[in-house]
C-alpha cells in the first residue's frame, strides 16, 4: 500500500509537470515585447505587478490603432537581443538606442526619443562631469549599455584616462552605489537620471562628450511587415493628443 | 509613476494613509503580495524541477549501480555533465541555442523547469545511489533466493528502501534548488528575485526589498524542509532500520 502511494504521488506531480508545459505551450500568438522593467520610466513594473512606462503605453496605443496583441515580457537587458533573434519575443519597446552595431543585428523602428548621457553624482558633490572621470575614480554604469560601450572605447581605449569602470546590473544599483559612496558617480540616459533624482539624493552633474542618441523600436530583421506597421501605428502616436499626455505623465513629472 | 485612482495600495488599505510609517516599511508593505504570487512561481518551478529530476535520476542510480558497464559509464558521463555545466550557461544553451536549432518554442517558465531538472537529476541520481549502496548487499541476494528477478527484486525490496533514505538528501536538494531557481530571471521567469528587482528599481528601496526576500526564502526552505522531515517520519517503519 504504501509503494503504490508513492507512486501515486509521482504521477500527480509528473501530470501536473505535463499540464504546466502544454499551458505554457498552449498560450494564443500575440505579439511579445521583451522589456528591462529595471529602466523607470520607460519600462518597469507597476505596484500591481503590470508592466507599465512610457514605452509600454506606447506600444499598447500602437497596438490598439494598428489592430495587433501586445503582451509585455520583463526580462534581462543582456539576453533581449537574443532574444529577439531567437523569436522568443517579438519586439523590444524599452528604450533602445539605435546603434550602427545594433542595426547590423536587428531593424529598428522610426526614432521617437532624443537622449542625452549623462553623468549622475551625489547631491550635495560639487564637481564637474570632468572632475569625476578622473583617473583613479571609480565610475558606475549598467553593463550592456551603449554608454558603457562608449565610455570603455573613447575614454579609457582611445582616451587613455584612467579611471575604472564598474559595471552593474541595472542604472537604479549603480545609483546605490553613488548614494553609499562606493563610486563616485553613474553614466546613464537622461530620463532614468531625473527619475533617480526625484527618488534619491542624487543630481545630474552634466553631460560627459558622448553624442545624443535616438530610443527605437527594435524587431527582427525578417519582419518587415510587422515593422511597417509599428511605424505606421508610431507616426500616428506622436501625432496624437495621448503623446504629448505619456510625456507629462511620465517623463516631465 | 502616479498613483492611480481607484486602486488602493496594500499599505493604505491596511494602515491607512494617515498613519505614517518610513518609507522602506512602505515599500515592503507594499510589494508583498506581488513578492508573494512570485514565491508561487519559484515554487511551481522548483517541485516541478524535482519531480523531473527524481523521474529520470531514479532510473539513473538503479543503472549506475546495477547496469550494464556500458550503462554505467554513460551514466557517469552523463552526471558529471550536468553536475559540470554552471546554471546560467545551460539556461541559455538551451533557450536560446537548442530551443532556436530545433524550432521548438517552450517558454522560458517551461525551460527553467526542465534545466533545472535536469540538473537535478545528476544530482538526485547520486543520492539515490548513496542510498542503495548503503543497503545491506545481502537483500538483493536474499530477494533471489526467493525466486524473485533482478527487476522485481530492485523494484519492491531495493527501491522502496532507498527511497525512504534519501529523504534527507532531498531536502538538501530542495534548498539548493529554491535558491538556484533564483537565477531564471536571466530569461524572463518572474519568480522572487526577478520581481524583487523590479520592484526595487521602481521606488529605489533595494536594502528592505532584498531584505524581505531573504526572508521570503527562509521561510520557503523551512516550509520544504519540515514537509520532508514529516514525510520521513510518517513513511518509516517502526522499529526497522535496513542494518
């Protein structure tokens, strides 16, 4: 009695292993943004657990004009454009910069976001941009990022200089880490900057050489229909009322 | 990002928003039942793991101790291999690699469970064979004399007995494996850590956020532990112990 109870419970735990993997197969084809909820205000998760942000808004007016499902995917910044490629998501709507390096990868959607980088120090620091890359400095910025890629060729490669660049997870930990002192200041986008600002005892120092650059939206080289009508659904976006009312909710507040 | 009407959060609908509290509290308050629903998923992925990896390391252990010296060696190959492969390198081999060259497409929840039981696997393998080995050789020997086969002798006299033995090392593996389920959010699985993060970046209040995660997970482990403990003491039979 007691070995077949065993086995019975083997099998229960082996059909409820089945049943969870064809639910997960069985989900009805829509569109999947892959986002990095680490990135406020363009992507991150709401107190109810939804993906929220001004891309995410974004996307979901896009995909309510242009008559397509849209399902959000928080996931890892490192693995978004593998991602991409390997169709586990469908698009990245999450504050991508559009890159010459990036477009050899993936397409991108029309730019809808100018950005500057810049530099994020203590509140109460009284220092230049200049004054806190200085050698033997520690600076902190997200890993993966097209800052970080900028910063480590023109500054410390071609540049010479000479302080170290530590790289984090996400731009909220190497926030952290200006706040507890352990570097002296982050390199990030303007927008999550002024967002940190508002939430920490942090302040932007200013900008530190590197040139604009412009959000897209990224999708598979193979989908240029789906591209076409992403555009298409973008140019009416920014048009409408709805943008000028995603920036003040989210960007200007 | 603006509180939205209608919608009252955790904190207020408990304290209301007149009593205050430090903004950390808050926080926590506030992210626990989204922390919560994701300790459900950690949990989905983490039995479902072990019951995958007990599936395939069961046969295992019988192979590697009573298989044919060819079986034997695969067996060892194939343990080593997956006791070898870091976590995170076998997620993403299979997500991105094997998943894409076969053009199967499992979710990432589905993936989680299956590397993870793979692993699993390997190691549970080696549990159960410490576990027959320990048996009294004389068993299986006595077993034949009774007329009966190798399979059946394994099946109701070896097997049974192992099984209850290696309830210890399970909830060795059940701690190990809560923990490493952590490390799935690198494909997108919103088990604790993952919403702990996203929930941290939003109102930067890492510290009491990963804090009540810490906690999160103690509490998961002495959950999983004390069942074990329960169901080795409720499967044991009274007064006999295999030496």
């Amino acid at each position: 009695m007691r070995r077949k109870r065993i086995w019975g419970v083997v099998l229960v735990l082996s059909a409820l292993l089945i049943l969870s993997a064809t639910f997960a197969m069985a989900e009805e084809k829509v569109y999947i943004n892959g986002i990095d909820a680490n990135f406020p205000p363009f992507a991150f998760v709401d107190k109810s657990g939804n993906p929220d942000g001004f891309d995410v808004k974004s996307l979901d007016w896009i995909a309510k004009e242009m008559k397509f499902k849209v399902k959000h995917q928080p996931m890892d910044w490192d693995g978004i454009i593998p991602s991409l490629k390997a169709k586990k998501i469908d698009i990245v709507a999450s504050g991508m910069s559009i890159t010459d390096e990036r477009k050899k990868e993936v397409n991108f959607s029309t730019s809808y976001w100018k950005i500057k980088q810049v530099l994020v120090g203590k509140k109460d620091a009284k220092i230049t941009p200049e004054q806190a890359m200085i050698d033997g400095n520690k600076i902190g910025v997200q890993r993966g990022t097209t800052e970080a890629k900028w910063i480590d060729e023109n500054l410390l490669k071609k540049g010479g200089k000479k302080f170290e660049l530590i790289q984090y997870d996400s731009a909220p930990l190497a926030i952290e880490d200006v706040v507890n002192g352990r570097i002296i200041a982050a390199a990030m986008d303007d927008a999550p900057a002024l967002d940190a600002a508002k939430k920490k005892p942090v302040k932007i120092l200013g900008g530190f050489g590197m040139a604009d650059e412009q959000f897209g939206y990224a999708i598979r080289k193979d989908d240029a229909e789906f591209l076409k009508k992403v555009n298409e659904g973008l140019k009416k976006l920014m048009k409408s009322p709805y943008w000028a009312e995603l920036k003040k909710t989210y960007i200007d507040k | 990002m603006g509180t939205r009407c209608g919608i009252m959060s955790p904190y207020s609908r408990l304290f209301g928003d007149h009593v205050r509290m430090p903004e950390s509290l808050i926080a926590v308050i506030d992210a626990l039942p989204y922390l919560l629903q994701g300790s459900m998923v950690t949990l989905v992925v983490v039995v479902g793991a072990m019951a995958f990896g007990f599936a395939l390391g069961a046969p295992l252990a019988v192979g590697q101790v009573y298989g044919h010296p060819a079986l034997r060696r695969f067996i060892t190959i194939y343990v080593w291999f997956f006791r070898g492969i870091p976590l995170l390198v076998f997620l993403f081999l299979f997500y991105f690699g094997l998943c894409s060259a076969l053009d199967i497409n499992l979710s990432a929840f589905t993936v989680a469970i299956i590397v993870l039981g793979l692993i699993s696997s390997a190691y549970q393998s080696q549990i159960f064979r410490g576990a027959i080995l320990s048996l009294p050789e004389g068993q299986l020997k006595a077993a034949r004399a009774l007329g009966m086969s190798d399979f059946k002798a394994i099946l109701f006299i070896i097997f049974p007995q192992a099984l209850r033995l290696s309830i210890p090392g399970w909830s060795n593996e059940y701690s190990i494996l809560l923990k490493d389920s952590a490390v799935t959010y690198a494909l997108g699985v919103a088990e604790i850590m993952a919403r702990t993060h996203f929930v941290a970046t939003r109102t930067y209040q890492h510290l009491p956020l990963y804090f009540a995660a810490g906690v999160i997970f103690l509490v998961l482990t002495w959950v999983g532990t004390k069942a074990l403990r329960l169901l080795e003491e409720k499967t044991r039979i009274p007064g006999y112990s295999p030496h």
